[in-house]
C-alpha cells in the first residue's frame, strides 16, 4: 500500500522542483535582460 501512496508524492515532488527551476531561470533571464537594457541607455 505504501508504494501507491509514496511514488505519486515523490513525482509530485520533483515535478515542483522542476517547476520551481524553469521559474528561477526565466526570472534570472529576464532580470538580466532589463538590467541589460538599463546600463545599455546611460
């Protein structure tokens, strides 16, 4: 019984993980961009 209930917890697991990492890299990108664009226009 444990094995039905713990796979779909440690999927769901590295799923937001996943997720949590496409956010950060897109939020990097996009902070370096506008940054990017800032110092372009002194």
């Amino acid at each position: 019984m444990f094995y039905f209930t713990g796979v779909p917890l440690f999927a769901w697991m590295g799923f937001s993980l996943f997720v949590g990492c496409i956010q950060a890299y897109i939020f990097t990108v996009l902070a370096m961009v506008y940054i990017a664009q800032k110092v372009g226009e002194v």
